[in-house]
DNA sequence: AAGTCGTGGGG
DNA sequence: TCCCCAAGACT
C-alpha cells in the first residue's frame, strides 16, 4: 500500500515535471503563428480540430482561412446550407467531416441559441466530435484541462514510457495522456504536446537532441520505429462511367446522394443513365481517370458533351445546370474539380 | 472491433 | 514504387 502511493508520486511528479516542460518548451517554440491560435474561441477551435482530424497541418491551414473568412462566427455559420459548408469543404476530403458540422451547427442552433456548449458531456453529444476533439475544445476553448488522443499524443506519452504504439491499448493511452495533463496552462500543454510531436518527435527521424524532454524520455536517442503490423489489405477497385455534360456556360452535375463516398457532393451523370440523349449531346473528349482513396481505386471513364443548352433531363436524381462562374459554390470531389479546370 | 471515409506528402 | 501517416469519428 505505502509502496504503491510512493510510486504513485514518484509518477506523479514526473508527469508534472514534462508536463511543464512541454508548457515552457511551447511557449518559447511552439507554432504561435498558426491562425487557430489567434482570436482563440470555442467556435474557431472547434472547426480547426474537425479540419485537422488525420489532415496534416500545411493541408488544413488554407482551408481554415476561407472558412473563416466566409463564416467569423457561430452565428455566420448558422444560416450556412449543407452545400455551402460542404463547398467550402472541397478538396480536403473526410467529408463526413463537413455533413457533421452542418449537423452540429444545426444543434446549436436549435437547442443552445447558437451559443457553443461549455460542457464535455455537451460536447460528445455532437456529430464529429468524439473524445479527443471535445478534449481539445475544452482545453484550448474553455483552457479547461482535459486530455486529449491523437496521433502526436499517442506517439510522444508511449516512447516517453517506452512502450509499443502497436501492442497497447487504448484505454492506456487514455490513462497516460491524463497523467500528462497540465492544471496551471492547459492549453500551452495541450498546444505544445501536439507541436512537440509534430515538430521535434515525429514519426520517423525524430530529434531528441532538441527535445525538451529527453531527460525524462525512456526512449530518448533510441526510438524504435513500429512497423505496422497490419498486412495491407488489396485496394477493391470501383469502376465507374461518368458523362460530363456542359454548354457554352454551364456544367450539368448530380448530387451523388446514393452513394457513400463523396456523400452529397455534385459529380457528373452515370453514362447509363443517359443513354436516351444520344442525339441531344455531342461527344467531345473521353478520358481514363485513377484516383486511389485509402481503401479503394476508383477507375473512372469520363465522356464529355456538348450540349446545345440546358435540357431537362428524365431522371428522378438530384440534378442542376451550374454556371461554370458558380462552380466554386458546390461540393466537388478532387479529381472531379481537376477536370473540370481543365475544360 | 475492424472497416469506412479523402487527399497529400515524405521516406 | 510502395507504404506509411496525418490535431479521428462512426459503425
């Protein structure tokens, strides 16, 4: 029993002992000048964690500035229509990422009168924002100390107690972070954790000479690289045939709603579902387009069309002749986007 | 609990 | 080239 509070301690001590490191090391390292960081509000937090969810840094950083450029506020974002957000959302990809915050800000709304929910529990409640993101809304929104998981997390706290990112368990990795977890400036801690691991204990080559923490680091110039366990699973390939229709001035685009990916974003016609309007569109150019997502190839056949002008269509799809001037206001998958700039 | 969901970049 | 990974959540 008395040996087991002196360890307690001991640990105890040396979490809080890296744990102020890390406030100090990011206070005179850290990335300050990233836009999330200033004007701090729950509302900015809150979009930033949901870009930065498995998006590197450099991805997510143009995207948060035409956001919020479009949407400074809750109260902006709260008359946004799926649409809108998912436009705004092109290119990033996860977009079940943007669906949710559409969902969430809808919430709001609703049922908190556009202000944003101060409490944890509040916060799982909503689409998109599990553990790690309300941790880290209520750290850096609400500078409430709360732990957080990610990636850079995950890989400092197990080579800081040398264990192996494969073989624990998640549950683990909670109980460690919220060792870690600084009271005094939980956002300076939760800000620099994330740098630290981003910046100095990355993935592979690591710099534990600049570590702020290599004395109390059990792995310290000595960092094993996991491999990943797991076989790569063979990438199922989806074929699919798209006709492209355009006039002079316009794009006709469906909302893919059916499918789940690029769930609700505009993409051209599936070429059989065409079939009756051979004489109406002249074909212009066809092309072979691979595009690889994390678990699939998507082989797509493109047809492009002339079309005279903007013809009904018979199909009880979802579909709009869209000014090309106007394009830039709907949700476009990547290789999608990339053809049609290049028309 | 293993798959799903994008896209870009690094080694 | 190929594999890994990135401020994960959801099913």
């Amino acid at each position: 029993m008395k040996v087991q509070l002196l360890k307690r301690t001991f640990l105890s001590n040396q979490t809080q002992l890296i744990s102020q490191k890390i406030v100090q090391w990011y206070l005179d390292n850290g990335r300050h000048d990233l836009p999330w960081r200033q004007k701090v509000t729950p509302y900015r937090i809150w979009i930033s964690e949901i870009m930065l969810q498995q998006t590197q840094v450099k991805t997510a950083t143009p995207y948060f500035k035409s956001f919020i450029k479009k949407y400074p506020t809750q109260k902006k974002l709260s008359r946004a229509s799926e649409d809108q957000i998912l436009a705004l959302w092109s290119g990033l990809g996860f977009y079940r990422r943007a669906r949710n915050i559409f969902k969430t800000k809808e919430i709001i709304k609703e049922k908190y009168n556009n202000k944003f929910p101060k409490e944890f529990h509040q916060l799982l409640e909503l689409p998109g924002i599990g553990k790690s993101t309300a941790g880290a809304i209520m750290s850096l929104g609400y500078r409430n100390p709360h732990p957080i998981l990610d990636g850079n997390v995950k890989r400092v706290i197990t080579r800081l107690v040398n264990q192996n990112l494969n073989l624990i368990k998640e549950r683990e990795l909670w109980k460690l972070s919220s060792q870690f977890v600084n009271k005094d400036n939980c956002f300076a801690y939760t800000q620099g954790i994330m740098d630290l691991g981003a910046t100095i204990c990355t993935p592979t080559n690591p710099s534990c000479k600049d570590c702020p923490v290599q004395n109390q680091c059990a792995s310290a110039f000595n960092i094993t690289i996991n491999k990943n366990k797991r076989v790569a699973k063979l990438k199922k390939i989806i074929p699919m045939n798209l006709s492209l229709i355009q006039t002079k001035d316009s794009l006709l685009l469906v909302k893919n709603e059916d499918s789940s990916i690029w769930k609700n974003l505009w993409i051209p016609f599936e070429t059989r579902s065409l079939k009756n309007y051979a004489g109406v569109f002249k074909l212009t150019s066809s092309q072979e387009i691979q595009h690889e997502l994390t678990h699939r190839v998507l082989n797509i056949s493109l047809n492009t069309y002339l079309s005279e002008s903007e013809s009904k269509i018979n199909t009880n799809k979802k579909y709009k002749w869209i000014k090309k001037d106007r394009i830039d206001q709907y949700g476009l998958p990547k290789p999608i986007s990339k053809v049609i700039n290049e028309l």
